[in-house]
C-alpha cells in the first residue's frame, strides 16, 4: 500500500516537473519518474519470474525423484518377482483380469504367461483336484480369493505343462484390499513341487519296503514255527526260487527223508520228481505251480501226478500264491499241496450222487421220487437190497414206502414199524444217526427185529441211514449186503448227505401231493360256497318276493275285506318269520366258523323239550306221521335248551324233508353209556357212504337230493350246538332205506 501512495504522490509531482522541463526544452521530471517506475516494475517481474522458475525447478526435481523412486521401485519389485523362486500372478478385481505374472509362472507352466481377461478364461490353466476333477474357473484360488475374499493356504494342485508333463503345485493366494477394506486385486504364489512329492513318494516307498521286508522275514520266522501243526504239505520259496521252508508232510509228499535234501534251488527238484498231469502228461518244468508262482502267477487248486524217487505215485492239489512287494515283485511264493487221492475216489461217487439229486430235485410225482431213490441206492452205494420207511406221526409207525429185492415174509414183517420197535430203521430214525453194522455177527442182542433179514435174506451188512427234511426226521432207509463190507469216515459222511438229500426230495414230493390235494379241496369248497352263495340268494329273494306281492296288492285293495288282509298279513308274517329263521341261521354259520359260538347252558328235562318239538313240527306238515319215544323217567342236565331244540328242528325237518309223503319220521330220547341220546329217524332216500364225511361240513345239502330246497346249514349248525355241549353227532344209513341221524349229550 505505502508504495502504491508512494507512486500516486510522485506522480503528482512528475507531472509538474515534466511541466517545466516540456518548457525548458529538456527531459521532465514525469519522464524521468516514468522511467524509474518501469525499470521498477520489470524489476518486480523479473523477480516474480525468477521465483517462478525456482518453483518450478524445485517440482520438476521432485517429479523427477518421485519418477525415479518409482522407477527404483518397480525395479525393485521387478528384482524380487524375478528373483522369488515361486510363480506369482496379480490379477484385478472384481474381473479377474490377470495384470501381473513373473517370468517362474512361465518356467512352472513350461509355456509363456497366459493372458485371461475374466474368470471364466482361467481355464486356460489345466488342474486337477486329488481325485482326478478338473479345476473349474471358479475353483482355482486367486479366483476364490478375488470372488470370496477367501484366503487360501499350502493348495496341493496337480496340473498339465505346455509339454504335456504333469507335476503338482503348492498354492497361496490372497485378496488386496485398499484402505477402506474393498478388494482390488488378487495375488497368488505357488511352487513346483514334483520333485518333492516324488522324493516323498520314494521315501515311503522305501520305508514300506523296508516295514514289508521285516515283517516278511518276521512271518517267515513264524510260519517257520507253525507250519509244522498244518496237515497239508506246505513249501516256501524265496524270490530267487531257493525253497527256504517245508514241513513233514510236504517232505512226506515229495518223498524226501530231511529238510536238509529239501533245502535247495527249486530246480534241483527236477533231479529226482516228475510231475504229471492228471492224465499222464508230463508237466513241463517252467509249468509247474511253484515256478509260475515266481514268475508272479497264482495257481490255486492244480492238480498233478507226483512220481517219486522210491516208485511211489501220489495225487496231489496244489495252491500256489507269490507274495509281492510293493513294487510288483515277488519276494516269497507259498505252496500248499494236499494228497487228495482217495478224496477224488470219493468225489467221483459223489459227482454221480449230485446228478441223482438234480433228477430227484425236479421229480414231484412222491412213487417216482422212491422208485429213483431205491435205483440209485443200489447203483451208487452197491446195496443188495433197499427198503424205505416213512414215518406216520399219527399212528407212531414207520410206514413201508418202497423196497427192492426182499421176500414176501421180510415185506410183511416189516411192512409197519413201531416208533419203539428193536429195528435198526426204527433206531435210526429215533436218534437221526446211520446205524451201521458191518458184520451180523455183532449184531446186539436189543435189535431182534434186525435178525429177520439176516435170517431171511442171508444178509451180513447192514446200514440205516435217517431220513430227515428241514431238520425234522421224516423215516428211515435200510440198505443191506450179503457180504461183510467195512465203511470208512468218508463213506459214512457221504451216505449221511445222500441220505438228507433223499429225504429232502421224498419230502419236497409229500408236500407237493398235499398241495394237490389241498388245491383240490380249496377249488371244491370255492364251488361249494359259489353254489351256497346261489341258494342263499333264492332262499332270500323268495320270502321277499312274497312280502312285496303283498305289499302292492295291500296297496290296491282299498276297501279290502278284514278276512282277507288278516290272510294277507298272516302271509307276510310267515314269511318274515322265515328270513329271521335264515339270518340266524346264517349268524350261527359264521360264528361257529370263526369259533365264536357259545351257548347259556341252564338246567331242562330232555323228554319235555323234545316233545315240544315234535308238536310244532308236527304242525307243519299233514303228509307225515311224527313219532316221539320217551324213558318213563325224566331226563335232566344243564344245557342251552333254545339250542337243543334248535338242533333237535334241524334234524326233525330234515327227515320231513326227504321222506316220502306218508312216511314216518321217529324220533328217540333215552340214556345210554351214562349220556343223554337223542335219535331222528327217515324213510328217505339214504345217504351214500362217501357222503356221509362231508355230511356235517358246510353246504352238506348238496350232496344229497338237490331238489329240496334249504341252504344245507342245518346239520353243519346242529354238529355245533351238540360239541359246543360236549356231545357228539353221527349218522347211519343206507341208500333207499332210510337215515339215523344221533346225537349225545353229557349229562354233568
């Protein structure tokens, strides 16, 4: 401010001077003043210019440091990535865009930096997760660490090179956040270590060879211990194809008299072995089991002819296993060999008995199952004479089922066997063991039925084999011999499972005829009620046709005469009277069916419930004559007496039933045997006698005269009252004479 005052006043007084310098003719004190100023502003510009230029070279020189700072520390950081010895990749979020990757990346992956503009180009890089999957874009971690945030720590990725070799990889990877905590980029850092796991591998490696090979020689030691205990033959050979170990009877099979002859090279074994197949072609040395077991092959179960150096021959099975290391290579070979010489003797006896227990498994007809058990028992077991007996639970027998070669008096001795009896058949079949007796002169004293075939037929062997099904015994089956014949463990085992064979096929054969006959009967009783389905409808559909006759014509007849609608309803009370008859009847049915039926027993005289029976049923008929024939005493007990005269209907109304017009129908109450009895004679037309079983069942109308009509519950009902007393029902007759039909009841 003082300046520009200064200015203002020495403008004023320029102006004069200037004034009188313009009047003298030389420079003005104004010029001059003008001049100063000038030169004192261009002194001030060239100031301000001058610290501009200060200002500008002190930015510049800064700009310039920061320039080369960065520059220094990009280099720096350029130094780093390459000197890291692990790949790095820096990628941008939230793209995924890969902005950074130093020149290990490239070594690692065998190809150069792969450039990817999202995510989903990530794929471009092949890895594999540890059970073979493919990574997906969004699996790998810098994208997990862009898209989630997440942190990932020591990844074990296995991954495909530019040159098609595979390797693994440990992989890190994190977000970068700024400061505010949003997540602008991702870095990953991850090494090759093939070489690693592949050193590691190695070690394991060798660690589980070195365990395998000490604990190889630790069971060597202790198979040395115990294979002595092993009733095979067992030999152990090295990898080399040295023998290490046998034990007696490998050194039994092989003919030799010590180990120390067995310890030798396995091809030494050529010296003083041949080895044969079963059919007498000679093993070639490379073919043996033993040595294809060294060269890594199992061979389990093979069988061959051994020629021993003192001439002897024996048949041996044997089961090779090498013992591999984890390499594949075999250190040790097993063999196991076993004398199976008379087993096979056996087997093939047994191969015969297998195809007879196919055919007898597909035989149901029970005469051609025993027909084939008796064929067989003869061919296969070389038995003189075979007789089979089945057991009748019932009667406590053993039943003669089938037999060959026997005499008619043997037939007829033994035709039934008591459960009890001093048999042979019948101990067998008592205690489920083969009774054996090789020779009749040990026959023990108890068995005195047993002497009867060795007195008849000259037999000297006998053999009793149980005969069982499912584990219950179903008979017995006795072969025999007229020669002395020993059996050996092996024969007696193989009979006892002919034996449960034969019995399972003679059982499978019993219960398809019962199914027969089960099926049968199920399909009569199917008709049977289809036929009771058909007359109970009728006898239902014609009360009510009668009651809706009625009922209309009741309807028509206005003014009707009191005679004839009291007949009218006399009529269709008779009839209603009549359906409550045959719905009893039928709840009656169904509850003696389901075992339900019960009675309200109470104390009655018998005579006088009887005649009372007679009297009404009397009354229901003018074409027979009803007779009653009572004790001059009284007879008493406690029954239901609506049930006893219910029954005593039944059988009065069928004896009107089926006798002819003018016929007598006579009816008995007496004691007899200390029970009440009660009979209901006919004059009808008898009864055939395959009837009368079924007379008392169901539906027992229809094996009689079909053209009287009724349900046929009558009887079935009648048997139900008396046995729901205690008593009993039967029936006598004889066709075209008439029926009797009884009944009892207990008089306490």
């Amino acid at each position: 401010m003082a300046s520009a005052r200064g200015r203002k006043r020495r403008k004023g007084e320029g102006t004069d001077a200037a004034s009188a310098a313009r009047q003298v003719g030389a420079p003005s004190v104004h010029d001059v003043n003008q001049q100063a100023r000038a030169a004192e502003e261009a002194g001030e510009l060239s100031e301000q210019l001058r610290q501009a230029n200060e200002r500008l070279a002190i930015a510049t020189l800064r700009a310039k440091e920061q320039s080369e700072e960065a520059e220094t520390t990009r280099a720096r950081m350029d130094a780093v990535l390459r000197q890291i010895p692990a790949g790095v990749i820096v990628a941008e979020a939230p793209s995924g865009r890969l902005i950074l990757g130093n020149e290990q990346v490239g070594r690692i992956w065998r190809h150069p930096f792969i450039q990817a503009a999202k995510v989903a180009e990530y794929h471009k890089y092949k890895g594999f997760h540890p059970d073979g999957r493919p990574y997906q874009p969004e699996e790998w971690p810098l994208a997990r660490s862009i898209l989630k945030d997440e942190e990932v720590t020591e990844e074990e990725i296995d991954f495909v090179r530019g040159d098609g070799t595979c390797g693994t990889m440990l992989v890190s990877s994190a977000p970068v956040r700024e400061r505010e905590g949003r997540t602008v980029a991702g870095v990953v850092i991850f090494q090759d270590i093939t070489e690693r796991k592949e050193a590691q591998r190695e070690r394991e490696r060798l660690i589980r060879e070195e365990t395998a090979r000490a604990e190889a020689e630790a069971r060597l030691r202790q198979l040395e211990a115990i294979i002595e205990a092993v009733p095979d033959g067992v030999m152990i050979l090295d990898g080399q194809g040295n023998v290490i170990a046998v034990n007696k009877a490998m050194l039994a099979q092989a003919g030799l008299a010590s180990s120390e002859e067995a310890l030798r090279p396995i091809a030494e074994y050529q010296q003083f072995l041949q080895i044969c197949y079963p059919d007498g072609r000679p093993f070639r040395f490379e073919d043996w089991p033993v040595v294809r077991g060294l060269r890594g092959e199992r061979a389990e179960l093979v069988e061959g002819t051994v020629h021993r150096i003192d001439g002897t021959v024996g048949l041996l099975q044997v089961g090779v296993a090498p013992v591999l290391d984890d390499r594949g290579e075999v250190v040790n070979v097993v063999m196991v060999s076993r004398d199976v010489a008379e087993m096979r003797h056996w087997e093939r006896q047994r191969e015969v008995l297998s195809a007879v227990g196919q055919a007898l498994s597909r035989e149901l007809d029970l005469e051609m199952v025993l027909q084939t058990v008796v064929e067989q028992t003869l061919q296969v077991l070389g038995a003189d004479s075979v007789d089979i007996l089945l057991a009748d639970y019932d009667r406590r027998e053993l039943v003669l089922a089938a037999y060959h070669n026997l005499s008619p008096e043997t037939v007829e001795l033994i035709r039934r066997v008591p459960f009890e009896a001093s048999a042979l058949a019948a101990r067998a079949f008592a205690t489920g063991k083969v009774q054996l007796i090789e020779d009749a002169v040990q026959l023990p004293s108890d068995l005195a039925l047993a002497r009867f075939p060795v007195d008849l037929e000259g037999v000297q062997s006998l053999l009793a084999m149980p005969l069982r099904a499912a584990g219950r015994p179903i008979g017995a089956m006795l072969f025999a011999n007229r020669t002395i014949r020993r059996y050996s463990p092996d024969e007696l085992e193989m009979i006892s499972r002919v034996a449960d064979m034969f019995g399972m096929a003679i059982e499978n054969a019993r219960l398809y005829q019962e199914s027969q006959r089960r099926t049968e009967d199920l399909e009569e009783e199917r008709r049977r009620r289809e036929q009771f389905t058909s007359v109970v409808a009728h006898e239902l559909r014609g009360p009510i046709t009668v009651l809706g006759g009625y009922a209309q014509a009741l309807r028509r007849w206005e003014g009707l005469e009191p005679a004839r609608r009291d007949q009218a309803l006399a009529a269709m009370g008779g009839q209603v009277r009549k359906l409550n008859r045959l719905i009893a009847d039928l709840l009656d049915f169904c509850r003696i069916e389901a075992g339900r039926f019960t009675i309200a027993p109470a104390p009655m005289e018998l005579a006088a419930t009887a005649r009372q029976v007679v009297e009404d049923q009397q009354a229901t008929t003018g074409r027979h004559r009803l007779n009653l024939e009572t004790p001059d005493g009284r007879i008493e007990g406690n029954w239901d007496q609506d049930r006893i005269a219910q029954a005593l209907t039944n059988l009065v109304g069928n004896a009107i039933k089926y006798s002819p017009e003018g016929a007598e129908v006579r009816v008995v109450v007496c004691l007899a045997n200390g029970e009440a009895r009660v009979s209901v004679s006919d004059q009808g037309v008898g009864i055939a006698q395959e009837n009368i079983p079924l007379l008392f069942e169901p539906y027992s109308r229809f094996h009689r005269e079909k053209r009287v009509g009724g349900t046929g519950l009558g009887l079935f009902i009648t048997k139900g009252i008396v046995e729901a007393h205690g008593g009993r029902v039967w029936v006598e007759s004889e066709l075209g004479k008439g029926s009797t039909f009884y009944f009892t009841l207990p008089l306490s």
